[in-house]
C-alpha cells in the first residue's frame, strides 16, 4: 500500500509538472504575448514594472524565463493581479480555494451517493418503469444546459418561491457589523464540518461495521451522532457564530442542490451498467443461495463489487466536473476558483488568469490523488497487485 | 462481426436508444428545413438569422403570427434562428466527434499494436489530457482570441483525441490483437499496416463510434457553454441565442420572456440528450454483457 | 422416514426468443438422509437447472411448468421468500460449478463465511462463528490465518477448500456440489473429492454430486441418476448402474471414459450431439443417437420402470448383457462393504 500511494504521488507531480510547462507555454503561444500585456498594461505603475520585468526573467532567455516561471510558482510568486491591484495572485487564490473546495466536495459527495443509490436501485429493478424514468429523467439532467438549468432554479427557488438567498456567497445586511469577517466564519465552518464528519465517520464505522448492524447498534449509532451534531452547534452559538454559518450554508443550497441535480446521472448510469455486470457473477448468485436477505446481496455483493468501475470514472470525470464547477460558481456568484478564473480571463487580467487555471489544475491532481487512494481502499486487489484486477 | 441488420434489430429493442434517434431525426428534418422557409417563405431581410429585423414590432416581442416563436431583443426571428442553427449545431457536433474518433481510433490501435515505447507515450499523454479542464482553459484561452466557429470545432476534436477515449480504445484493440487470427494474419505475411487496417480497426470501430454520440453531446454543450460565456465568435447558435438575451439582461425577468430562452435551452438539452441515449443504446448492441439475457 | 429432497415430475422450461427450452422434463428421484447422489449427464442436459431448481434460484425466464420438489416434505415452490431464505444454506447449502467465483472478491474469505453463520443463527456471536470458521479451516485443510485473507491471494485449490468450507458452514442437512473439482487439476480433484466424502459420512450429510465426468460421479455416489437431454434416462444404485448400465445411453457414456483399474476397452464415442432442447426428438430423445433404436423408439416415449429392484430405466430396449464391468467403482468401498446398503437401510 505504501509504494502504491508513493508512486502514485510521484506521478502526480510528474504531470503538475507537465501541466504547468503546458500552461506556460500555451499562453506564450497566444498572440500579444503575456509579458507583453503585462507590461503594456496602464493600471501597472511604472515601478512596479521594472521589479515585475526581474521577476519574470524577461531580461534572460526563454529558457530562462520558463525556469524562472517555475520557481515563482513553488515559490507561490504568481505575480500581481491587474484587475485587483495591488492584491498578490496569490492572496487572492488563497482567500478562494477553500471555498470552491467546499462547495466542490459537498456537490460531488452527494452527487456520487444520490447516484450511487439510484443507480443501485434501478440495476436491481432492471426493465421496471423506474429503471426507465431515472434513466431518461437522468439523462435529461445530464445533458442539459447548465447555465440555463441554473437559471432556471434561481428562478424557481430564490425569485419567485423566494425559498433560499438569490445567489453570491452572504447576505450583506446581516453580516454589516458582524464581529467576524466572512473568511473567518468560513473558515471555522470549514474545520468545525470537517471535524464533525470525520467524527460521525468514526461513530458509524464502530457501530455499523460489516456485521454489526444491529437493531440496538443502528440506535446508539444514531444516538451518539446527533448528540456530537448538537455539541458542535452548541458551542457554535455560543460563539455568536451560528447565524452566521447558518447564512453561509443558505447560499450554498442551491448551487450545491443545482451541481448534483446534473451529475448525479453520469455516477447513476455507470452504476447501473457496472451493476448489471456484477448481478451475473457467480458470488451473486452464492450469496442468495446462502440465504442472505435480498438488500444485503444488493449493497454488499453486487452493488460493492460495481462501486469500483464507478469510481474509476469518477477519477476520469474529475477535470469535466472542474468546468461544471466553474460555471457554477459564475452562475451563482460564489466567489471562488471558477469565478475568479471567468472574471479575470474576460477582464484580461492575465497573472490571475494563468495563476487561477494553474490552480485548477493542483486542486484537480490532488482531488485525483485522493481518488485514487480511495480506490486502492476500495479494492484490496489494487494495492496487492498495483493494478486493477481483470473481472472475471 | 455481426451484420448491420443483426445490429440494427439489436438496437431496435433498446427504447432509450430509438427514443434518441427518434429525437434526431425529428432535429433532422428541422434543420432541413431552413433552406426552403428561407428561400420561399420567409423575407431573408426580416427572418434573417444574424442581421435580420422586423420594423413591424417593439423587440423583443412575444410570439406572433409572423413570428411563431417571437424575436430577440434586437428584431431577429427566434425561430429562424432556432432552425438555421440547427444544421450547424449537427455539423459541430459531428465535425468534432469524428475527429475525436478518428484520432483516439488511429492512436488506440497503434499504440494496442506495437506496444512498448508508442504505448507508454500515448497513455501518459491521454492521463494528463485527462486532468485538462478544458472548458476553464478554453475560456482563457477564447477571451484571448476569439475562437471562430471551424477552429473550435477542430480544437474541441484534436484536444478530445488526445484524451480518454484513446484508452479506452486502446483496451479494446488490445482485446482485438490477442485472437488468434491476428497471428494467423502475420504468419500469412500481412503487413503492420494492413493487420491494423483490415482486422483491428474493424473491431475497434463499433466502440468508436459508440464513443463518437456520447463526443457530439460533449460538443455541443462545450459549444453552448462557451457561447452563453461570450467568449466564442460564432455569429449564431443556441447558445448564442441565450447569451443574448442574458446580455441584454433579458434573463432577469424570466417567466415574462420565456421566448427567449425556453427554445433554446430545450434545444439544447433535447439534441444533446438525444446523442446520449442513442450512445446508450449503441452500448447495448457492443457490450453484449448490457443486454437482457 | 420422508426422504430429504423429493422431485415429484418435476418439469422446468426456458422461455427464449426461438420459444420455450425444455431444460428439464418430468424428473423423479429421492434423496434420502445421508445419501450421495451423482447426477451424471453431457453439458446442457439439464443438470444444472435442476441444482437451481431445487435452490429456487432460476433466472426471471424460466417457468415450473409441472411437478414439485419437496423439501423435508415441503414444495420449496409454495414457500414465501423468508421460508426459502431459511431453507437455503441452513438445509440446502451449494457449491458452485465455478466455485472460483463464487468468493466475493472485496471482502476477507473468513467475512464472507462468518456472514452466513451470523445469519442463519442469530444467537450466535460474532466471535463465536469465527470459532467455527476456524475449525472448518481446519477440517478442509486451510492453514486458519488465511481466513483473514481476501479472496486473490488464494489458490485456485485453496478457494475450492474454502467454498466447501462455506457450504458446511451451517450445518446444512444437504449440499448440492456442482462441478466442484472441474476447474482443478486431477490429483487436487481426487484428494479434495475424497475428502469431501470422507467429512460428508462423518456428519451425515445428503449430497448431490453434478459432473459429466462418469469417473468423479463412480468415486464418491451411492447412488446415480442419468440425465439425458432434461430427462432422467437411468436411475440405481452406483454399482449396479456403473457394473450393469442398462440404457444404451448410459453404456455409452461408461464406453466413452477410460477405466484405470478395469479391463483394457476402445473409447467409443456417441454418435451425433445432444438434441436441440426446443425441439426435441419424438419419442424416446436419444432414439436418433441411439444404435438399438427401433421403429417405437421414435414414436413412443418409453416409460419409467424399474428392471430390476431399485433399478430405473427409460428404454424400450435396454442393455441386456450384465456384468460388464466398465467403470472405475468406488475404491474405497469395497473396505466398508456396509455402506454399500447405507442407502437402501437408511430409507
């Protein structure tokens, strides 16, 4: 498992690597050269330039210049943003990355068990009228146009049922005087959620694991999982945080609820072919002649051993669920990678353009490094042979 | 190999499948349309679908009976619009899934046929083309230059081919050249070039061009994307369509102009959607393993 | 005393698109407590249909189109599906004609046998069922620290052993073995069959052993049925039906496979292949096959009748010449000559 997840680290940042060089390159290759733009731009004063002509190397070779662009961005120097001067590329994408972070996690977290379910669901009532709906239905929503399909929500849910906030990231009337800046809510809301789910993870594991789902374990897991949610908005509220974080999660609803409506259908399809595979092997069929009730042969046989497919193209989907992430963000105003990167490209604001698609590509090696550990947890035959085990 | 016709009656019993081609030539017959309103019935100054404009009405205005489906906020005819983007919309999608394809087949069977160093190379280029975000890069890239309606199309291809699908037909090739009739052709004296060519990508291709319906609904909906962006220089297309009247800040007031995008986006969603499920119904006719036993 | 498993004219068809397959036709037998039964037969004669009829385990497209099968009385085919979950593994347990499969590849092979003892006996705890995963490891013979491994990283002989081990995880009454040897190679085949047998005897369990191979079936049955395209052509005890075959069929088949201890014979084959199940032969189905067909052959489906007792056969003309000895009978019997007629003074 250990030379597993090394080699794998390796290879990932091999293709960082390679990814920036690409990025370096492509927009060298663009006509008006980004140095050029860099320096012929009015909003930076004459000063700063000259530090910027040292810093980008630009007195030096290309080869030069491409190393010297490599070093500034492990060193975290990715210059200084036009349309925000004179905030460092840096801060910005910094202040923005956990945001998309989160709503990027909450959106595919759900979007792969709303799919996983579902697709579960309809393998095992293959033919029926619900094996038809969801597929079509889920198509539908696949395939729709997304900045549309947001539209339309924003419309329906924030506008008319006036339900949830109309877009951006908070409300700004409740948050004029907060003792807190938004950055700083968030970022106890990002410690304390995760705190809490690693802690409900555990909870449900000790209980529930493999065999142990008991009536009377099933309870005290319950039990104990609420009792550890209402600690952690107890000491929220004590904080004078909880309105806060309330409003927070409020305006992150719809785009989450929007995210997952489109892609739960790519995780359900795939589940549902993969599935189809799985209900013809053999342990299928010896699980129910050991007599084992029917959703236990759905969940732990066929649909456990069909996750793995799944999951691959999870992996694969990662860069595609990247683009419907930033239309998201532009869509719903939510200020992180995705926007920035949309803002700044059409504000011909290139240092942030570069740095916030660089950034998408780390933040995707590393959601791909995770998956790919995840899958080797998954499947004990990866890790043993380093390969996925050939079906069959 | 099985025959067209065995295929074909394996198709037939997928109803997503029929449903979506069903779809398609509905879209079909649409699209093919144009040409004849515009050349009888329809006055190419007013139903023009880029620089046309009816001084008869305040724009936009809601459906009438000249304009069945209403004009956009500057006078163009939505349906006009809706029809002559039709035919392009099928030609982008297929311009640029055919290039997909014929790219992803060509380098799958190569690199399936002659292993070592090609292999090696490909895959590593397809897993970092993997991890592109193309549609965040092609905004970058498109605020810089103004992609044009053919060079997208040929980018959208080339940079797909490079990508996954070469794995996944490489897998398939790979399955190809272990029969036994693969050896049976090399003992015979076949050539590289007429072994890949007469026996590999022949079985690759079924594959392929399941891979080719799911490329065209990728297609279109980068297109559309991109299109509502403004980032693209394409004079009219259904994502165009949007982004007008997005622009004009039309899309505020929803229910009130629904003409406007309602057309459209259901355009849209029902033509890409279509490409999938006839995908889906292909899968059915290549992966025996799918089909009802 | 009723015996275990009865099938009463039990008849079973495939629907297809080409029409209705006739997988099993009018099938009689009984099986009675701590009996083997080898049901022998070619490939796609039914054998098979008949183990996932009895585990009412058929595919969606399959119908009962006649007949019973009664379980310790009961027709498994009126039981609610709760009732046919506790008669699964607890009375009927299976091993699988690809019992390399049949191991769920992501969970520990201890997990999955401990899944089945927890099951069927809730009283049971955890840690006890592990016990027994223990001691079955044992008694198959796998060294027990493997019973926390995952399925690959066992051998092909190894799973066999750890299937067995499962199936007498619940102290079934009977087990159904379906092909269990076929995947292995004959020396692991031989040693794993004796010992199925020799643990089979010490807790006196039913077992139905399934092969094509005549000398799998002649080695561990004390009783042997013969299928021939989903219908029982010959039914008797193993030594009589292996000494004496009766139905031209059988005797082909015994002529078909070398006998190591026996006399020197030709391998002969059977002539043609097995009838096309959605429209078989008029008559008897192995009238075409057959070289003692006469005219009624083809025209009369010969009945069920015992030729001597505790011998059945459907044949208008069956094998007269006795005594030809043709297989390898059970070696191991003739050192315990009392279980010969286990069988007859259990039932």
């Amino acid at each position: 498992m250990r030379r597993y997840v090394l080699s794998r680290l390796g290879q990932v940042i091999l293709t960082l690597l390679i990814y920036i060089t690409l990025v370096y390159f492509l927009l060298q290759a663009m006509p008006g050269d980004i140095t050029q733009m860099y320096l012929a731009n009015p909003k930076v004063p004459q000063a700063a330039r000259e530090e910027l002509r040292k810093q980008l190397g630009l007195d030096q070779g290309v080869v030069m210049q491409y190393l010297t662009y490599v070093k500034n961005f492990f060193r975290g120097e990715l210059g200084v943003s036009f349309s925000h001067y004179p905030r460092p590329v840096w801060d910005i994408l910094m202040e923005r990355l956990p945001r998309t972070f989160v709503l990027f996690l909450t959106a595919h977290v759900l979007s792969f068990y709303v799919g996983y379910v579902m697709g579960r669901v309809i393998a095992w009532r293959r033919g029926r009228v619900v094996d038809y709906a969801a597929t079509v239905v889920g198509i539908t929503f696949w395939t729709a146009f997304y900045p549309l399909l947001a539209l339309v929500l924003i419309w329906i849910f924030a506008y008319t049922l006036r339900l949830l906030p109309l877009n951006q990231f908070i409300e700004p009337k409740l948050w004029q005087g907060a003792p807190f800046s938004a950055n700083t809510v968030f970022g106890y809301m990002v410690y304390g959620g995760g705190a809490v789910a690693i802690g409900l993870f555990l909870i449900f594991y000790a209980f529930l694991r493999g065999l142990k789902r008991t009536r009377r374990n099933v309870a005290l897991a319950w039990l104990s999982g609420s009792v550890l949610v209402a600690v952690a908005l107890l000491a929220a509220s004590r904080a004078g945080l909880l309105v806060y974080i309330w409003d927070i999660v409020n305006h992150m609803v719809l785009p989450v609820c929007t995210l997952t409506l489109i892609s739960f259908a790519g995780t359900m399809l795939l589940m549902r072919d993969s599935m189809l595979e799985t209900v013809q092997e053999d342990y299928v069929m010896a699980a129910h002649a050991k007599g084992l009730p029917d959703t236990i042969v759905r969940d732990r046989y066929a649909a456990r051993t069909a996750i793995l497919p799944t999951v691959t193209s999870l992996v694969l989907s990662l860069a595609s669920s990247m683009s419907g992430g930033l239309v998201t963000e532009t869509m719903f105003s939510w200020p992180g990678l995705g926007q920035v990167l949309f803002h700044s490209a059409l504000a011909n604001d290139y240092p942030l353009a570069t740095g916030a698609l660089a950034f998408t590509g780390v933040f995707l090696l590393i959601a791909h490094f995770v998956a790919d550990i995840l899958y080797a947890v998954l499947d004990p035959r990866i890790a043993y042979t380093g390969q996925p085990a050939a079906e069959g | 190999m099985r025959g067209l016709s065995q295929n074909w009656a394996v198709f037939r019993e997928s109803r997503i499948g029929m449903l979506g081609l069903i779809v398609i030539l509905l879209f079909g017959v649409f699209g093919a349309l144009w040409p004849i309103m515009i050349n009888t019935v329809w006055d190419p100054l007013i139903y023009h679908p880029v620089v046309g404009f009816d001084p008869m009405l305040l724009h936009p205005s809601p459906p009438t009976k000249a304009h069945l489906l209403g004009t956009d906020p500057i006078g163009r005819d939505i349906l006009a619009q809706l029809m002559f983007s039709t035919g392009r919309e099928f030609l982008l999608g297929v311009l640029s899934a055919l290039i997909t394809v014929v790219i992803g087949t060509v380098i799958g069977t190569v690199a399936a046929y002659y292993g070592g160093f090609t292999d090696t190379f490909f895959m590593r280029v397809a897993d970092i083309m993997m991890l592109f975000p193309f549609i965040p890069l092609l905004v970058v890239v498109g605020s810089m230059v103004r992609l044009t309606f053919f060079p997208f199309a040929i980018i959208l291809g080339v940079l797909g081919g490079f990508g996954g699908i070469t794995i996944i037909l490489k897998a398939q090739a790979l399955s190809v050249k272990v029969r036994p009739y693969i050896d049976a052709a090399r003992v015979a004296g076949g050539s590289s070039f007429h072994i890949i060519r007469a026996h590999i990508i022949p079985n690759v291709l079924p594959l392929s061009f399941l891979y080719m319906m799911f490329n065209v609904t990728g297609a279109i909906l980068s297109e559309a994307t991109l299109s509502f962006f403004g980032v693209l220089n394409i004079d009219m297309s259904w994502g165009m369509m949007i982004h007008t009247a997005e622009a004009a800040g039309y899309l505020f007031d929803f229910g009130k102009y629904w003409w406007l995008w309602l057309p459209s986006g259901l355009a849209i969603t029902l033509f890409c959607a279509a490409f999938y499920m006839v995908g889906r119904g292909l899968d059915e006719v290549v992966n025996p393993r799918l089909r009802k036993r | 005393m009723d015996p275990l498993l009865k099938l009463d004219d039990f008849t079973m068809h495939y629907r297809t698109k080409a029409g209705w397959v006739q997988a099993v036709d009018g099938v009689t037998l009984s099986l009675a407590r701590g009996q083997a039964l080898g049901l022998v037969g070619e490939s796609g004669c039914g054998k098979t249909s008949i183990a996932m009829s009895v585990m009412k385990l058929l595919p969606y497209n399959s119908k009962v189109v006649r007949g019973r099968i009664l379980f310790e009385g009961r027709d498994i085919y009126s039981m609610t599906d709760g009732e046919v979950r506790k008669m699964r593994w607890k009375g009927v347990a299976m091993i699988f004609q690809a019992a390399m499969n049949s191991l769920n590849p992501v969970y520990r092979v201890g997990n999955q046998i401990v899944e089945a003892i927890v099951t069927h006996e809730p009283e049971t705890s955890e840690e006890e069922a592990w016990a027994r995963v223990r001691s079955l490891f044992e008694l198959v013979g796998i060294p027990k620290e493997r019973m926390y491994h995952y399925p690959h990283e066992y051998s092909g002989g190894m799973k066999q052993r750890a299937v067995i081990a499962m199936a007498l995880a619940c102290n079934p009454k009977m087990i159904i073995a379906d092909e269990p040897t076929t995947a292995l190679d004959v020396i692991v085949q031989d040693k794993i069959l004796r010992e199925m047998d020799q643990i089979r005897r010490k807790i006196n369990m039913s077992m139905i052993y399934i092969s094509h191979d005549v000398s799998v079936i002649a080695e561990v049955s004390d009783v042997v049925a013969v299928m021939y395209a989903g219908k029982l052509v010959e039914l008797g005890q193993a030594d009589d039906v292996f000494k004496r075959p009766r139905h031209p069929y059988t005797y082909a088949l015994m002529r078909a496979y070398p006998s190591i201890l026996g006399e020197k014979h030709e391998l002969a084959t059977i002539p043609g292949e097995p009838p096309n199940l959605l429209d078989p032969p008029s008559g008897c189905r192995f009238h075409p096959r057959c070289d003692r067909a006469s005219a009624e052959c083809s025209k009369a489906d010969p009945m069920w009748r015992e030729i001597c007792p505790g011998h059945y056969c459907t044949c208008h003309n069956p094998v007269e010449i006795g005594g030809t000895w043709v297989g390898q009978v059970r070696s191991g019997k003739a050192a315990d000559g009392g279980d010969q007629l286990g069988t007859s003074s259990n039932s």
